[in-house]
C-alpha cells in the first residue's frame, strides 16, 4: 500500500512568503520604472507663473501624484501591509517650549559653496508687481541659494528656496492686513560684482535694509528666512495628518544688543509650540570662530533670523509650516502694535 505522503505547513508558509515579497519586488520595479519614464517628460513652466499660481491658490498646488515613492509605497502597503519608508517624523517629540542653546561654531553657518547652490538653486524673480504702501515688515534672504527639495515638484522643473518662503509669508501677512514686502534685490549678483565671498552676504543685506528703512519709515519688523542643512528627521514633525518644517530661532550674542533681538525671537518661539508643540527647535545663540555673530541684529531690537526646515523639506512642508508662523506673527503684531499706541 502505497504511503500518503503530508506536505508541512512550515514549508508552506516559507514559499508563500517568498511569493508575497517576489510579489513586492517586481511592484516596485515595475512602479520605478514606470515613474522613471514619466518623469523625463518633464513639464517646463516659468518660475515666475508657479510661484504665481502657488501663491493664488488656497490648496497645495504640489502634485503628488508624481511622487513616486509615495506612490509606490502605498501600493506595496496595500498588497503586503509594509511600509517601505518608516518615517521619523511620526515620532512623537517633547521638547520644551524655549530650548535655548549656544553654539560656538559646531552649527554650520557657510555660504561660500555658493556655486555649489547654484547647480540646484536659483534666484527667484518676485511674482508680484503691485506695491506695497506704508509697510512695517520687511521680509528677507540673506542666504537665497539656500534650497528646499525639489523631489515632488520634478514635472515643473523648479528649483525651490527660501525667497519662495519669503513670498509665501508676505502674502499671508498682508492678506491680514500687516503691510509687508520682500526685498527683490539679487544678493548672489551683489556679491558677484564685487567680488565678494558668500561670507559677506549678510553686509550685502545690511546696506539692503538701511536702504529699505530710508525708504519705508514705518519699517518695524525685519525677517531672515533661512533653512537649516542638517537631515530631515531634525527638520520635520508630524502633527495630526500633516508634516511641517521645523523652526530655528538664532540670535548673535557678538551684538550688544542681542538682549532686545532674544525678546522677539522668544515670544515667537513659544507662541509656536504653544499652537503646534515641537514645531521650533527653540532658540540658538552663536558667537565664536566661523560665524558672523551678529547677523544683522545691531540694526533693530526687531530683527529676527529664522530658519525654517531643512534641504530635505519639501515646499509642502514649508507651506504649511508658513500657515503657522503666520498666524503666531500676526496675532504678534497686532498685539506689540496695540501695546505701543
């Protein structure tokens, strides 16, 4: 009599794993390679007419239907339950409203790879020509090759940076009614032309708000807009459904004056994460070797440098973390206006 013979059902379950992750791999090879092919075909538009269109819409204009890993991920997600990416950002932080720290140097703060910049950035001609009358904030990028990524906006063919940033913020301060504009002048040309080094942007920027102040004398708040370039994790927070670029407040202490500068830099600081807790890293003081350790704020006890995300951010991210510096900015000053009167 012939003996039945019992498959085992350790095997059965070794071979079905193996067919769920070859099922895997050739999703994702197949998805890869079809966003690979996509992606050549490249949609060019003006940066002038994005950021215009960014501007005036109410929505993230940032198609992420293009965005590939996303997309793939979702899709080995439905058939296997894996998530490739694994996000830091879902961590929850706790961090205390004021972090204040000082740094002598360990906090990059270079700008002489200038060229380097220039490869993945690029000045960002303002997509506005109306004029401003009487305004009282004053929006500007000493460092403004200083990207953001440009992974989900690859079909557009743009180059993100902090002069987008600086645009987004006026638009939302003066549609509150805070007259605000955004220094237009090209500092890299500036710098170029007289043959100075990127270390010498923030006197390029100095004489840029002087200038500013002589012509505006309602001039009361002056914004940096910088981003950090340290990874990602350090950069982004998720906060319910969103991912938002993180703040970094930094204040010179090589300015007698920084007493005044931390006042503002503080207030707004924990209005941040009194709104949406974690999203500013707090405040970082720096003097010492290889820095500038002024950064302008001998001008105005209201000067303020702040870094918002990092070169991993998307400008989704940095939208939405617009959204809130916003908010917090506005209800700022509106009150420290009331207060004055």
């Amino acid at each position: 009599m012939a003996k039945k013979r019992f498959k085992s059902k350790k095997r059965n379950k070794k071979h079905t794993k193996i067919k769920v992750l070859l099922v895997i791999l050739c999703v994702y090879l197949i998805s890869n390679l079809t966003f690979s092919i996509l992606k050549n075909n490249k949609i060019t538009i003006n940066n002038k007419e994005f950021i215009k269109t960014l501007l005036d819409s109410s929505n993230n204009i940032v198609k992420k239907d293009y965005d590939k890993n996303k997309i793939i991920n979702n899709i080995v997600k439905f058939f296997s339950k894996v998530d490739i990416n694994n996000p830091v950002t879902a961590l929850n932080y706790d961090i205390s409203n004021n972090v204040v720290k000082v740094d002598n140097g360990t906090h990059e703060d270079n700008y002489d790879n200038i060229s380097e910049l220039e490869k993945v950035s690029q000045y960002i001609e303002d997509p506005r020509d109306e004029k401003i009358n009487d305004p009282i904030v004053y929006l500007y990028n000493s460092h403004q090759l200083e990207n953001y990524s440009s992974s989900n906006l690859e079909v557009y063919n743009i180059k993100p940076n902090v002069m987008l940033a600086s645009y987004m913020l006026r638009e939302k301060l003066n549609e509150a009614g805070i007259n605000t504009i955004v220094e237009e002048e090209n500092v890299t040309e500036i710098l170029r032309v007289n043959n100075w080094s990127g270390s010498s942007a923030y006197k390029v920027t100095k004489m840029l708000i002087n200038d500013a102040r002589n012509k505006n004398k309602k001039l009361n708040y002056f914004i940096d807009l910088h981003r950090d370039s340290v990874s990602r994790d350090k950069t982004t927070i998720k906060i319910g459904d969103k991912n938002y670029a993180r703040f970094y407040f930094l204040i010179g202490l090589e300015n007698e004056n920084y007493k005044e500068n931390m006042k503002i830099a503080m207030s707004l600081s924990e209005m941040l994460n009194t709104s949406y807790k974690g999203i500013s890293k707090g405040i970082l003081q720096k003097q010492g070797k290889g820095v500038n350790g002024v950064y302008n704020q001998d001008i105005h006890k209201n000067v303020v440098l702040i870094e918002i995300g990092g070169v991993d951010n998307t400008i989704d991210e940095v939208k939405n973390s617009i959204d809130v510096l916003s908010e917090v900015l506005i209800k700022y000053i509106k009150g420290d206006t009331n207060e004055n009167k």
